[in-house]
C-alpha cells in the first residue's frame, strides 16, 4: 500500500518536473527569422495572390464544407 502511494507521488513529482522544464523551454527558446527567411516569405505570398489565392472567413469555409453530414445510403 505504502510503496503504490510513494511510487505515485514520485510518478507526479517527474510529470511536474518535466512539465515545468518544457514550460521554460518555450519561454526562453525564442525563433526570429532573418532577412533571407522574410524575403522569400514575401515571394511566396505574391507568388499565391498572383495565382488567385483569397484567405477565407470562417463564414466562408462554413458555407463550402458539409456542417450537417452526410446522409446514409
């Protein structure tokens, strides 16, 4: 009994432990792009509005998926 209460609190202490580490993680770990990465994000955008790209609402995603399934055959 003793030994199933202490392998369970040794179990949340490394979950807790584990948890907080990747916490800080993502709070010191920070991305930025550079000039080269910003430059060809530019071109592929242009590249996609050339070509007719429109960014959709969520209105407009609604109407063109099935929100009311489908019906059995």
């Amino acid at each position: 009994m003793f030994g199933t209460i202490i392998a369970l609190a040794i179990f949340f202490a490394v979950a807790l432990v584990g948890w907080a580490l990747a916490e800080l993680k993502g709070k010191t770990c920070n991305y930025e792009k550079n000039d080269d990465e910003e430059a060809v994000d530019q071109q592929l955008a242009e590249q996609l509005h050339k070509n007719g790209f429109v960014e959709l609402s969520i209105k407009d995603v609604i109407k063109s998926i099935s929100t009311k399934g489908f019906k059995a055959v």
